[in-house]
C-alpha cells in the first residue's frame, strides 16, 4: 500500500506546480459526488484555497438525488467553494437542434453531458484565470471509460496513476465519509447506471490485471477489447506533417 501522507504531500506540490508554471490563479472542477471528484477536489483545496467545485447536474433523476447530497457533503467537510450550473434545459435544447440533423445514437446521447460539463469548466476556467482539474483514475483511462472532449479534457489530472483500489484507499486515509466510498461507481449519465455494470467487469478485476497482469480469462477478454478500442481516446489527434 502506498504511503498516503506522502502522497498527499507531492500531489499537493505537483498541483502547486500546475499553477505556478501556468500563472493561474485558482482550480476550478466538476463536483460529481463521486469517488474521484472527492478526492481531487481535496487536494486541489490542500494546494489552492481558490478551488472551485461545480455541480452539474444534466437530467438524469440521480444528478439531482444522492450525487447533488454527497457533493454537497464533500464541499462542506472540506471547505470548497460551491456553484451549481443545472445543464438539463441546455441539454434539451441541443439535442433537439440536433434532431434537425441527425437521429441521434444510444452511442452519442450519453456523451452530451460531459461535453457541456467540459465546456462550463472552461468557461469558468477562462474567465477566473483557473485552471480545470482532471477527475479521471488509471483503471477508468485503461478501459477507456470516459469521454471523448468530455471528462477527458483537463489542464492536469492529480490521480491519473491511481487505481479504483488506491483512490478509495487515499479517502480512507483522508477520513472521507464511508458513503462516498461505498457507493457504486456512477458516471450518473443515465437513471441507474453503473460503470460495473455497464462495462461488464468489476474494478477490483481491473486493478487486479493492473497491479500484477493476471485476471479471469473472462474478465482478460474484457478488459483487453475495452482497452483495444478506445486507444484514440489516449492518443493525440493525428496532425499531417507530423
């Protein structure tokens, strides 16, 4: 297990870096309620007292219930500023301008919402000199479990190097109420999913191949196809001449 004081310790300093390097004067972050926004947004506020958390809250019933409740909590344990942005009506009118243009595909519809919840973090960004958080952990970014522009797109991430196991191991050493913990993994796009779910594998055997290489020959399959396909989600655009 990782030393999780001193791990505190130097992401506290790399974020510092992040703004030093760049002049900016404050972080700005999307405030989930989840596992990975606490835990990001903790240290941001350890490294910057001028840290902002958003809740975006984008139609889905749980945006509004237990993830708006638990982000709340976790501004308020750990002295983050707050602000709420509710996308749900921008989310409605896009996706009826859209209609106009395209049937739009079970595929592209959940990925909305993070791409408006990208665009309200850069504008916040822009205009408060901040810069924009990652919330993205190491077993998420293998499988390619985010999206594209959307929650993918940030001016640093500090947890990129961890697994699902290491970040709830870090919100235990940093005394994170249990419920964040245990709660099931949600990227709360839709009324009742579940990462786990959804991908069909548990994080435990994800940071299982991770950590030592070696999973069921079922979940290996998995595993294996989900980080296939989404290798252009971790590789630059490609640039002619380059």
């Amino acid at each position: 297990m990782r030393d999780y004081k001193q791990e505190t310790e130097k992401r506290v300093d790399f974020i510092r870096k992040q703004l030093e390097e760049s002049g900016a004067t404050g972080i700005v972050f999307g405030n989930s309620g989840g596992k990975d926004a606490a835990l990001v947004g903790i240290l941001c506020k350890k490294a910057c007292g001028n840290t902002v958390g958003v809740i975006m809250p984008c139609s889905s019933k749980c945006n509004y219930g237990d993830d708006m409740t638990d982000a709340l909590m976790i501004a308020g344990l750990f002295r983050i500023e707050k602000r709420m942005v509710d996308l749900t009506k921008t989310s409605d009118m896009l996706k009826k301008a859209l209609k106009e243009a395209v049937d739009i595909s079970k595929t592209a519809e959940p990925n909305i919402a993070p791409r408006l919840r990208m665009s309200t973090l850069y504008a916040i960004a822009a205009s408060e000199n901040r810069l924009v958080a990652g919330t993205s952990n190491k077993s998420e970014r293998h499988m390619g479990y985010f999206t594209k522009w959307g929650d993918s797109a940030f001016d640093f991430n500090p947890i990129a190097d961890l697994t699902v196991t290491e970040v709830y191991q870090f919100l235990t050493y940093l005394d994170v109420p249990k419920r964040i913990i245990t709660k099931a993994p949600s990227a709360g796009l839709y009324d009742g999913q579940t990462d786990e779910g959804e991908m069909g594998v548990t994080y435990k055997a994800i940071d299982e191949y991770l950590s030592s290489g070696v999973c069921a020959p079922e979940d290996m399959e998995i595993i294996s196809n989900y980080h296939r396909v989404s290798e252009h989600k971790r590789t630059p655009p490609k640039v002619y001449g380059e």
